[in-house]
C-alpha cells in the first residue's frame, strides 16, 4: 500500500524554512530541487529526473515572480506564510500529478483532509474506493490536503529506477 499524504508530503519536501530561503534566495534552486528527489523516487518510485524537472520548473517561476514582479516581492516581505503556502500547494499539486500518472488504474482509498475547512463534497468521500484516473481525485482542487492510500502490490514499486 501506498499513501499518498499532502501534508507529510509538504513536512517532507517542501517545509517552510526551506521554501523561504528558497524564495528570498538563499538557497540555489537547483540545491532545492534535489533535496525535492530522494525521499520521493524511494517513496513512490518515481523518476529521479522527472521529479527535479517538476520540483525545479514550480520553484523557478516563484523565484522569478519574486525577482521580476514587485507586487510578489512584496508578498514576501509582508506576508511570507502565505506566499509559502502556494509555493507548497503548487508543488503539491505538480507532483501529486506525477503520482496519478503512474498508478493510473489501481484502485485507492480516500483518506481525510487536515485542512482547517475540509471539503464538504471529498469529505463524502472520505473511505470510499476509487480508481486512479478516474473523476476527480484527492489533491486536484488547489489546496486540498485529502490523501489517498493506493493499493499497489509491493513488488511493483521496486520497478522502475
Ligand atoms: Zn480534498
């Protein structure tokens, strides 16, 4: 079984210290993107490449808003939680589409959302079973903290890499 948890996930990858360091430029992204790799290819079995390619193309494009667009700079100094918790989200996002792509087909558990307002239409969803790929899924809504547990034989994660 896999889990797929997007809070532990951003606790992992992406948590705040390192997203703000990122942004204000202490921290080179291609350092930042690497650090986004190891513990995700073991996890899921993802593509190494394919996860620094994610990591590095969300990070950039907040970098350079943060560089080129005085309202994001801004953003930054006045209000940084927020600005990291779209970071997060979109990074979030981009590589829970990594993961729906490769497990496209098996069948998965809804797990709860932590967010302090919980979807009221994925809180029905909440133990029910679906398939991966099909209709609207934990974490396609921007923001949405719901998580899946992904029925996958073991064997089949040890593919790959
Ligand atoms: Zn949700």
């Amino acid at each position: 079984l896999i889990k797929y948890e997007p809070s532990k996930l951003i606790k992992k990858i992406a948590p705040e210290k390192k997203v703000k360091r990122l942004m204000s430029g202490n921290l080179t992204l291609k350092k930042a993107a690497l650090s986004f790799i190891d513990p995700l290819a073991e996890e899921f079995g993802l593509s190494k490449k394919r996860i620094a390619e994610v990591a590095l193309k969300t990070l950039k494009g907040y970098r350079n808003r943060v560089k080129s667009d005085s309202a994001t700079k801004g953003e930054l100094k006045a209000d940084p939680a927020q600005l990291i918790q779209r970071v997060q989200n979109e990074v979030v996002l981009q590589i829970g589409a990594e993961i729906k792509t490769k497990f496209e087909g098996e069948r998965y558990i809804w797990l709860p959302s932590d967010a302090e307002e919980p979807d009221p239409e994925h809180q029905l969803n909440y133990g029910r079973e679906f398939i991966v790929g099909d209709g609207e899924m934990p974490g396609d809504r921007y923001g949405c903290r719901c998580g899946m547990q992904i029925k996958v034989p073991e064997t089949q994660l040890n593919l790959g890499e």
